[in-house]
C-alpha cells in the first residue's frame, strides 16, 4: 500500500471541519489553506473581504454604540446580528486551522502577583 499514512485525530478532525464548513454559508467560508501559516490573524475579519466595511463598523462598536444606533435606526437587529454571524465564523474557521504544535502560543497567560 502506498500513500500517506493519517492519524486517527486528523481523520476526525478533518470531517468535524468539514461539517462545519457546510453549516457557513459558502459566501462566508474562507479559501482553503490561505490563512493557515499566519499564527496572528487579528487582521483577517477587516481584509479577507467577507464583512461589509458597514459589518466591521459594528462589530468593531462597543454595546453601547451598537444599541444607540439601533435605537435610532441606523442599523438593524438583523444587521448587527449578521454582522456578527459572520465575524463568528471567520473566527470559528481561523482558529480551527492553527497548527498542534503552535497551541503552546495560546495559553492563557495567569496574571502574576
């Protein structure tokens, strides 16, 4: 038999991604394999063209600028709500794509004494 040989946790973890990539909506699904050597991704939701500049506006807002312009009209519960749908997702698919080994760079940090 010839071929590369996966692990156990890569099968599965290669068919849980995929489950959760045909719950996203395909307009909000990121290409595959660009963003998988960058260890910050902060800057993704603003450049990799998924939200509206109207979509990073609100989602970047604090809760209290989010309810006002509500309030007011300006935007609505369905946009907030999409706006946020959709930077849940961009996240959802960036973090499931950082590699094993680089994990150690996510632990929490305990504030010290």
């Amino acid at each position: 038999m010839t071929g590369i040989t996966i692990a156990p946790w890569q099968q599965v973890a290669a068919a849980k991604q995929a489950a959760r990539d045909a719950l996203i909506p395909s307009e909000w699904l990121l290409p595959k394999g660009k963003y998988d050597d960058l260890l910050d991704v902060t800057s993704v939701p603003a450049s990799c063209g998924i939200l509206s500049p109207s979509e990073l506006k609100i989602t970047e807002s604090s809760a209290d600028v989010i309810l006002a312009r509500v309030r007011e009209g300006a935007w609505t519960a369905v946009g907030v709500t999409t706006a946020f749908c959709k930077r849940a997702a961009i996240a959802q698919q960036l973090v499931s794509r950082l590699p094993i080994a680089d994990n150690t760079r996510l632990k929490m940090r305990r504030p010290t004494a």
